[in-house]
C-alpha cells in the first residue's frame, strides 16, 4: 500500500516476478493507412477505450491463482485482468 498525494491510500501488487516467468507475446500493429484501407465499405468505425476497458476483462481459472496475494483477512485473487501482468489469460483463451 502506497499514501497517494491527496492522503488517501493506494492498493497494489508487484507482478514483477510474474512476468519474469512469463514469455512476452508481442505483435506489432499494421500501418494506419492499411487498417484504414482495410475497412471496406463500413459506414461506421468504432474505438475501444483501453485505459478502462481492461478491468472488464475475465481472466482464466489458471490466471486467477497467478494473480493471489495475502491480507490480514486471507488469501485473495483477482478475476479481471490486472494492470502489470503480461500474459495472463481471459477464459475463451485458455
């Protein structure tokens, strides 16, 4: 836990260790002319907004347990993606 400049609190975990285990799937993103071109003839495009879309993903069974950390009250695991780990898995992935 982490003081935030307005005193309030901030809860993290370090995955660090995590994704030194983890292979780092990476892909580079097409040319934005090709992306553009390749939209054929739809009369709508649509963007997805990251930056609060990524706690609305599930994560795997398997995911889950990589994601568990201890508290005074028990032992807990995150169910939607978490922000620092890189290859954990939503449940259509697994």
């Amino acid at each position: 836990m982490t003081d935030k400049p307005d005193n309030t609190v901030h809860f993290w975990n370090d995955f660090r260790k995590v994704n030194e285990v983890s292979e780092f799937d990476a892909y580079s993103m097409p040319p934005v002319v090709e992306l553009t071109l390749s939209r054929g003839n739809a009369r709508f495009i649509t963007s997805l907004d990251f930056t609060k879309g990524y706690w609305q993903v599930p994560l795997s069974a398997e995911s889950n347990e990589k994601t568990a950390f201890a508290t005074p009250v028990g032992l807990w695991q995150y169910r939607v993606m978490v922000f620092g780990c890189w290859e954990l898995l939503p449940p259509s992935s697994a």
